[in-house]
C-alpha cells in the first residue's frame, strides 16, 4: 500500500473495481423534527401527565352533569317564578269577586242590569262620535296631501344642521314657504 491510501479519509470515495463508496447523509431535519426529539420524558413527567389525563377522565362526565344540573335548577327556578306570579294573580282576582262592589259594575257594565226601581236607557243607532286627536282636531278617513315638501324640508334641516357654528340649543328649524315658523300662530287663529 502507498503513503497516499493510507492517509486518505475512510469514508472518502474510493474506486475497488466497479464499487464506488459513497458517505451516507441524513436528509436535513426539519425545526418542528429537532423540537420534539429534543424532549426528553422523565418518570415523573410520564406519571404527571398520566395522573392528568386520568383525572380529565374521571371529572368530565362529572363536571357535565353538573352543567346540566346546574341549567335543570335555574329552568326549575323560572318556572316557580312564573307560578308565583300566576298565584298572586289569582289571589288578586279572587279578592275582587269577593267584593260585592265590583260584581255590581260588572253586571251594570256587561249585563245591563239594574236594580228594582232604576231605569236603563239603551240608545241603539246613534251616530258615532268623530274621532279626534289629543288636542281635538278630528281624524280624516280620506287621505289628504301634505302642504310641506318634507325632502326639502328634511335637506334644509340637515344643511342647517350641518353647516352652522352655532350650538345645538341655539339652532332654529328653517322656515319654508307654505309652512308657519315654530310658535307662531297663523292668521285668524286664536286673535
């Protein structure tokens, strides 16, 4: 053998007739590989995390009928709640018909009675009175148009709005023609 073969590395490629030697290389691991071969497991870690599971194992089927215990009991408190309202109501009414006064307004108001000597007068086809607002201004039942274009109301009030410097107390809503200013009465009325 020379000097040259000697020195040479072993793991070097090498020709022995029609045998190349090639160095064997691992393929390169990825991070998540190296993390989780670099864990090492004790005894006590194992039995910890085994102590751990057994004990999700045992409480969860608990800790769920808990849960369902829990939402049983306040379904239950519902429902005593509305019986006791439902009682109290009773009671109040029962406590109405024991008054003799209020059996007398009610057979006066749905049976049209009266007592012996008192005269009952029924008016049959009268009128039916106009219906009317709060403050007494009759109800129409044909429709009317409005004498206030209310778009260009509306733009006017939000360009007011929008465009002014003025505080929010101290703005005062557009007059538009055709329509009367904010307190301010129209001629012929109330003079």
């Amino acid at each position: 053998m020379t000097k040259d073969s000697r020195t040479r590395h072993p793991r070097a490629s090498t020709q022995h007739g029609s045998t190349q030697h090639v160095p064997v290389q691992l393929p390169a691991e990825a991070p998540s590989g190296q993390w989780l071969r670099s864990i090492r497991l004790s005894g006590f870690a194992i039995t910890a995390l085994v102590l751990i599971v057994m004990f999700i194992v045992v409480l969860a089927p608990s800790l769920r009928i808990l849960v369902e215990q829990r939402q049983r009991i306040a379904t239950l408190q519902a429902q005593v709640a509305a019986s006791k309202t439902a009682v109290e109501e009773l009671t109040s009414q029962k406590a109405r018909w024991s008054d003799p006064k209020y059996i007398e307004a009610l057979a006066r108001e749905r049976l049209d009675y009266v007592f012996p000597g008192e005269y009952s007068y029924l008016i049959t086809d009268a009128a039916p009175a106009t219906p009317s607002t709060a403050n007494g201004q009759p109800i129409s039942d044909k429709l009317q148009t409005t004498q206030v274009d209310w778009v260009k109301s509306m733009l006017s009030s939000v360009f007011t709005a929008g465009l002014t410097d003025a505080p929010a107390n101290k703005i005062v809503a557009p007059v538009i023609s055709g329509q009367k200013p904010p307190g301010q009465k129209q001629l012929g009325q109330g003079q």
